[in-house]
C-alpha cells in the first residue's frame, strides 16, 4: 500500500505495468452466470458500518426483485455479425488476447511504437511568491494568513498515536527530540477547506495508517487559511503548499531521508494541494493520494463521528 514507484524502471515500462495492472481486471462477464435476481451476501462487506444493520431493510413500497421488461431478452446475446462500426482487423466477438502487452490492440496502428512513449514534459515551475508582501505601508500582524506563524505541523507515532509532537519547520532540536524516525515512512497529511486538524479525515487515517505500519505520519494543520472564502483560501493552499513544500525539503535533508521515501495524502482541495507539493518537489515524492470521492468523505465523515461519540 505504502511502497514507492520503482525507481529503476523508465516511464514506458512504468506505464506498461500500470496497462497490465489494469487489464488483468478486465473480464468478459458471461450473462448466462448473472444470478437474477441479485442475491446479498450473508455477511456483511468489511466496509459496512457496524451501527447498521446487516441484510439493510427495504422500503414497504419497493417491489423486489424488480420486474423486468417483456420485450427485454435475457440473459443478453451478442449479434453473430459484428457491427458496421467494429474495425475489420479485430475478432468477433471481442476477446481480449494475452499478446495485447506486448503487441498492442488489434486497432493500433502499424508502425507506431506499443506502447506509446510518453513525452517528458517539462512543467512550468510556479513561482514561490514572497509572503506576506514586502510593501511600505503593510502591517503583518494584520495579514490574516501567513504559513510560517499560523500552519501548526503535528507528529504522530506508534510511540504518540494519540497525543501528537509539535514540529516546528526548520528547528532542528525539536525534531530531534521528538519521536520522528527517518528509517520510517514519512505520511503528510493535509486536510480540506473549512476544515483542521480535527476533520474526520484525520480522526480515521492517523489510527489507521499507525495500525498498518510503523510510520511517521505529520499532519498539516493550515486551518487558519482553509476558513476563509472558498475564493481565498484557494489562494491560501497555494500559499501553504509552499510552505510544506519547503518543510518537506528542510526534513529530508535534516534527517537523510530519501524523498521516495515519502507519502503525500491530501482530502478535498488538499488533493490539489499534495499534487502541487509533488509538482514544486520536482516530482521526486514517491507517492502521493490525492481524494476527493464525497462518498469516501461522508463516510470517513460518519466513521469520525462515532469515535467522537
């Protein structure tokens, strides 16, 4: 869950594993093996709340199993003739032939490299603008968001998985003192707009990814920029993500840590914001998660609200 990308591999080869990831989901279902109508399983997923109870309850006015139309034919029957738009030079009916690795799809033309070579773009670099402003005339202590004084970063352990260490970018003797361990993974954590170090999110993923490794997991509180207007602290995340994108640097470099060796999770507009700490790293990160599913959310949402409870 945690590992890095390989870091001997090329682009190709890393996009060739990641098409044979992909295909080996990839199945033709067989209607004739669809059970009608469809059956829950006797327990419940793992993922299935245990408040709930397991089969759920069906509404008093819900026919079930539902009817199904009488001109519908099933189970559904491929024509024998492949259709007009079907290219010429691929069998019929579809199949999904092992070769498709290593020589492609049968549509891909002859004479361009399978698989395609990706172009190495060089992205613009942002500039790591000067905050707050060095202008006559500003006052600082009247800026409302500076990421230097108000972004709070909280380390959590096996050692503190409840209390966290307070890390301070740039002091090294806090850090020394602190539980940090550089042979371990490093996790930054970075929440969403309106939201703190608080979020359901957090209150989740801290106790979780501790009881799935043996890691450094440091949470990015930037929540005097996320309560701003959406607007604003869209701006604000720009301006934190530097913020951690320096911390990042200063902490691998501190403690000889391989940047690979870190792991950047964002929720919410702190997908974004991982991705754009990725990005000002030089995409020397090892892996980053970037989610903004709102049904994840709600539901890490509901999960948060009963440890609260």
């Amino acid at each position: 869950m945690f590992s890095a990308l390989p870091g001997a591999l090329n682009k190709n080869e890393v996009e060739t594993r990641k098409l044979a990831q992909l295909l080996q989901y990839i199945t033709w279902p067989n209607p004739e093996n669809i059970v009608w109508p469809p059956t829950l399983p006797e327990e419940a997923p793992w993922w299935w709340p245990n408040a709930f109870e397991w089969p759920p309850r069906l509404p008093d006015d819900l026919v079930w199993p539902p009817s199904l139309p009488d001109d519908l034919v099933w189970p559904p029957t491929l024509p024998e003739e492949a259709p007009a738009w079907w290219p010429k030079n691929c069998a019929w009916p579809p199949q999904i032939p092992e070769s498709i690795l290593e020589n492609g799809p049968c549509w891909w033309p002859e004479g361009l490299t399978w698989p395609p070579p990706i172009p190495d773009i060089s992205w613009p670099q942002l500039p790591d603008i000067p905050w707050p402003p060095q202008l006559p005339g500003i006052i600082v202590d009247q800026i409302p968001y500076i990421p230097n004084r108000d972004n709070q970063l909280h380390l959590f352990t096996r050692a503190n998985p409840g209390l966290s260490q307070p890390i301070l970018n740039g002091n090294l003797q806090i850090l020394q003192n602190s539980n940090f361990d550089s042979s371990r993974r490093t996790i930054i954590l970075v929440h969403d707009l309106g939201e703190s170090a608080l979020a359901d999110s957090n209150l989740v993923l801290i106790p979780s990814l501790l009881q799935a490794a043996d890691v450094n997991v440091i949470l990015v509180d930037w929540s005097a920029g996320a309560k701003a207007s959406p607007l604003l602290s869209t701006f604000y995340s720009w301006l934190s993500g530097n913020f951690v994108a320096r911390f990042i640097r200063w902490l691998s470099t501190s403690t000889n840590s391989d940047l690979e060796n870190f792991h950047l999770i964002g929720m919410g507009i702190g997908a974004l914001n991982v991705g754009y700490i990725g990005r000002v790293l030089n995409k020397e990160i090892g892996y980053i998660t970037g989610e903004t599913n709102l049904a994840l959310k709600r539901w890490l949402k509901y999960v948060g609200g009963m440890i609260n409870s």
